[in-house]
C-alpha cells in the first residue's frame, strides 16, 4: 500500500510537469483528487492492511494528499497568473529582449529641425498633400503656360488638381490664414512624375520654411540656414550659395552641400560634381505677399525650399535615395 502511494505521487509530479493548460489541469487534479479518483479509490483498500499498520499508512496517505493538493494549487495559481507555468522558472536564465522599433530616419532628422525652429520662434504648420493647381503653381506667381511648371514634373489628377510637387504649396495658404508677421515651417511629402535615380524619388520630403516681418533681408536668410544646418550635423559643413530661378522669391538661390557620401570626390549622388542641391530660397516675390494678402510695401519676407530626404542622405551617408522608402528592414535597422 505505502508502495503504491508513493508511486501515485511520483506519477502524478510526473503527469503536471508540462502543464501550460487550465482546463488540462483541472482535469489531472480531478483524476488524481476528485471523489472517485485514483487516490480515493486507492484508499478503499485501506481495510485490507493489518490493523496495526494502519495508522502508519493513513499517515503517508494524508501527506501523499496534502503533497499533490499543493502540487496543483500551486500550478492554478502560475497558470492564472500569466498562463504559463513557473515550476521550472529559472532565474539565471538570461531575460527575452523584446524587437521595439524605432524611428525612421527621416522622421528623426526632421523632429531635430522643428525643435531647433521652434526656437527660433517658427510654428510648425500641416497641409495637404493633394492640392488644387492655383496654390501649387499660379500664387507662387507660376501662371499656366509659364515655362517654369516643367521644372516640376507634376502629377495631374483628372479634376485639374495636383499631387503637390513641393511643401510651397503652403506659403500663400499660411499668409492667407494668419497674415503678417508670420514664421513657420511646413514639412512633407512632395511628389514628382520622374524617373528615380540615387538621389530623385517620386516621393520625397521637404521642409519649407517662410518668415514674413518688417525689413527683412537676405542677411536673416543666412543666419537661419547656418543655424539650421549646424543643429542638424553638429559640426563645420561645407555650403555654397548660387543664384538660382523660382517665381515666387526674387532674388533666388540654390544653397549646396558639398557631398557627405563622397566628401566631395564625385559619386552617383551627387551626379560626380561634388555638390548636392538642398535648400534653394529667396526672399519672397512681392507678388506672393500681394496673393497672401500681405501690403509688399510693408513687409518682405524670406522662404526656403529644404530637401529633408536628401539632407538625411547627407547626414547619414546614404547612397541611394530608394533605400528610405524601400521599407527594408536590413536597411532600417542600422539606425
Ligand atoms: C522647389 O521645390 C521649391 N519649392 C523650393 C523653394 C522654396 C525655392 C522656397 C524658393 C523658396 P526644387 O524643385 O529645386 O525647388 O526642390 C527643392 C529641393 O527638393 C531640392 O533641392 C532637392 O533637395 C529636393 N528634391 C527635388 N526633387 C526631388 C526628388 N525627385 N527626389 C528627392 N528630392 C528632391
């Protein structure tokens, strides 16, 4: 008898052992301690054993009892808790490091330039993406015909509105809204109907950036862009400034960045000449001011144009443009 119920409660410690399960547990506690499972039924045997040993038997069967009651309070307890058994937790296991992800570079970079403008006093603004020809083109002083449209390969949607081909389409909808003095930077997605190559895509990033006040001069333009750019690489850059065409700034430039992919040496980026196109500005065509309901007498203003997806190329050393929104994870994870 003392046998067999020592046997019971090895087989039992045996049976829960991988038990992850509630209802499989309740199940294997009813078998082994329900009325008529094997314990009970073992017990009705207890009036075949000598009188004299039957104290000593009753004694181990109520330990086998209460050992298997605790065996299984004690699994119902962990499996309620998590589910999951801890009878064989080990605490020198090395924990499970969770895959979180993170940001996405571009969206890093321009976090870092809306807090450095942001002090500087600038409010960040939102727009749409989808936008009517009249505030992409024609109040930036484009009108239709103007040979300046080709410069934007622009997708056409059937109703005559566009997918807007630059962050710009937010200067005169700002001015409109809030007049002047006015400072803010809107970025987004831009979308050009161009081939792609290691440094254009359909789909890119700007940041635009326009400050309308009292006296305003390329001086202030400067100093801005030297302040954006060394929050951005915390460190010397080298920049060129060039005159540059857009009817809606008068006089216009193109800002350059020497090329951080090949230090200037020439690659498929930078198109072999060293430099990059980033941030074409100018002070703001009084045309513009007039269309945003701004009196030109009164104020002029500066506005930029920062190519955000290429600024993150130069800053990161990134090869191809495609590799940002190819959403490769090997590629992502570097960062
Ligand atoms: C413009 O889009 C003007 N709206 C910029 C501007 C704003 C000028 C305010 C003056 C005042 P542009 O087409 O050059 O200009 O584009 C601006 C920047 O966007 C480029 O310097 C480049 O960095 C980036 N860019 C243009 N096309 C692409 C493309 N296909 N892929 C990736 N980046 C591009």
């Amino acid at each position: 008898m003392e046998a067999k119920l020592k046997k019971l409660l090895s087989q039992a410690k045996e049976e829960v052992k991988e038990i992850k399960d509630s209802q499989i547990l309740a199940d294997l506690k009813n078998k082994y301690l329900g009325r008529k499972g094997d314990l009970a039924v073992l017990l009705k045997d207890i009036k075949n054993v000598a009188t004299e040993e039957r104290p000593v038997i009753g004694q181990i069967a109520n330990e086998v009892k209460k050992e298997l009651t605790h065996i299984f309070n004690k699994l119902e307890h962990s499996i309620n808790q998590d589910g999951a058994s801890d009878l064989d937790f080990d605490p020198t296991m090395p924990g499970v490091k969770r895959e979180i992800g993170h940001l996405h570079p571009n969206t890093r970079v321009q976090a870092e330039i809306e807090k450095a403008f942001a002090q500087m006093g600038f409010v960040v603004f939102d727009g749409p993406e989808l936008e009517s020809e009249y505030y992409n083109f024609t109040a930036l002083n484009i009108p239709e015909d103007h040979p300046a449209r080709d410069t934007q390969d622009t997708f056409w949607l059937e109703d005559n509105n566009v997918l807007r081909t630059h962050t710009s389409n937010l200067q005169v909808r700002m001015l409109e809204k809030y007049g002047a003095p006015f400072r803010g930077i809107f970025p987004g997605r831009a979308f050009r109907n161009e081939s792609t190559d290691a440094s254009h895509d359909h789909t890119f990033y700007q940041l635009e950036g326009l400050l309308v006040d009292k006296n305003i001069n390329i001086g202030h333009l400067i100093a801005v862009m030297k302040s954006l750019l060394s929050t951005v690489f915390q460190a010397e850059v080298t920049v060129r400034l060039r005159p540059g065409f857009f009817p809606f700034v008068e006089p216009g430039f193109e800002m350059d960045i020497k090329c951080l992919v090949c230090e200037g040496l020439g690659c498929p980026v930078c198109k072999q000449s060293g430099w990059v196109e980033l941030m074409p500005c100018g002070l703001v065509h009084p045309k513009v001011l007039e269309n945003g309901g701004v009196n030109s007498q009164e104020y002029s203003g500066f506005a930029f144009g920062l190519g955000l997806t290429r600024l993150v190329m130069m800053k990161y050393k990134i090869n191809d443009i495609r590799l940002l929104q190819s959403g490769d994870l090997r590629f992502l994870r570097q960062f």
